[in-house]
C-alpha cells in the first residue's frame, strides 16, 4: 500500500509538516479560492477527500517569479496528503503545460486511466482511477517521498476539479508568450 522512503530528509519533512493536515492558513470561502488579509492568494487546483479522512490537496499559492519573465507564468504549489499512516506537506511547481495536460486527463479519466501533475521534476502526483471509480493516489518524490493512498471521492469530482481549473487560470492568467526558443516576452493581454 504505502512506501516511505526511509532517509533523514523524508523524517525530517514528515515531522516538520505534522499538524498541517488541513494545510489552512487563514479561513476559506468556497474552498477553491479567496484572498487572504494580508493580499496573497491560493486556490485549490485538486481537493480529494473522503469519509474516511483521506485527502489529497494541492494548493495553487502563486506565481514562481513573479515578474520576471521566464518564471512569471509558473505557479507555486503546495501538496497535502494525509491518511491514518502519513501527513506530509511537499511542494511543487505547475507549468502552463501540466494545467493543459491535466485538463486533457481529467476529461477522458475512466477505470484504468490517470491524470498526473509533475512527470519529469520534482515530485509527481499520480490519480489513477479503479474499476470502482475510486482513486489510488500516488505521491513521488525521489529524495523526500513515495507513498500511495486511496480516496473515494463524491461523484461528482471531476467536474469540479474542471471548475477548480479553470478557477486558477483566472486567478493567475498566462501573460507571458516564447517568442523564440528560451526567449520570452509579455503578452500584449498582460494585466498589469
């Protein structure tokens, strides 16, 4: 079922990010995206939980670089996983392109597919979806974490994770453009 790495850094990580179950830093209105008092955002790209008390949250909480242009467009995220055997706390980058691919995923996402964030850097997160619709959650990250749980989410999940989606594109719209192999430029729809 579940595989913890055993290195000093994954304890360490553990034992830092316990008591961080919820992952909350200020108080939420839909759960999907709000501003805080002290003007920063967040938003909810994937929230999965069920009546057993597994859950899977990844937390939009803004821009990498913001203002620079060759990480302006990439988005800082937190990931939350907890069960009765783990509750950790990792973070991780999203690209333009994995809200692309994770969109495409969520769409076509029947019993035997995935949807995955982070294929090639850092830490992966894979939702695989069983025969009975439920979710084998996988949690990879080659020096800290490797663990896997199971999440049955309400029904409707994928519709309102499409929401959540587009939730974040809005809240930190793509104003950045490559005009040429690694060179970069600011859209001419950039809000400024």
């Amino acid at each position: 079922m579940a595989r913890l790495r055993d290195t000093g850094h994954a304890r360490a990580v553990l034992r830092a990010c316990l008591n961080a179950r919820n992952g909350e830093r200020g108080t939420y209105s839909d759960g999907r995206c709000e501003a805080r008092s002290d003007g920063s955002r967040h938003s909810d790209l994937i929230h999965l939980e069920d009546a057993d008390g597994n859950r899977c949250i990844v937390r939009v909480t803004g821009r990498s670089k913001p203002g620079v242009l060759p990480g302006h467009d990439t988005l800082r995220a937190d990931v939350f996983a907890s069960a009765d055997f783990i509750d950790a706390r990792l973070d991780v980058y999203v690209f333009r392109r994995d809200l692309d691919a994770w969109q495409h995923a969520l769409t076509g996402l029947a019993p035997g597919k995935d949807a995955r964030i982070g294929r090639d850097r850092g830490l992966e997160l894979i939702l695989h979806m069983l025969d009975d619709r439920s979710l084998a959650v996988t949690l990879h990250d080659t020096d800290r974490l490797a663990t896997m749980l199971r999440i049955r989410p309400e029904e409707n999940w994928v519709d309102e994770h499409l929401q959540r989606l587009e939730q974040v594109r809005r809240t930190w719209p793509s104003e950045v453009v490559e005009t040429g192999p690694m060179t970069y430029a600011w859209s001419p729809d950039r809000q400024a």
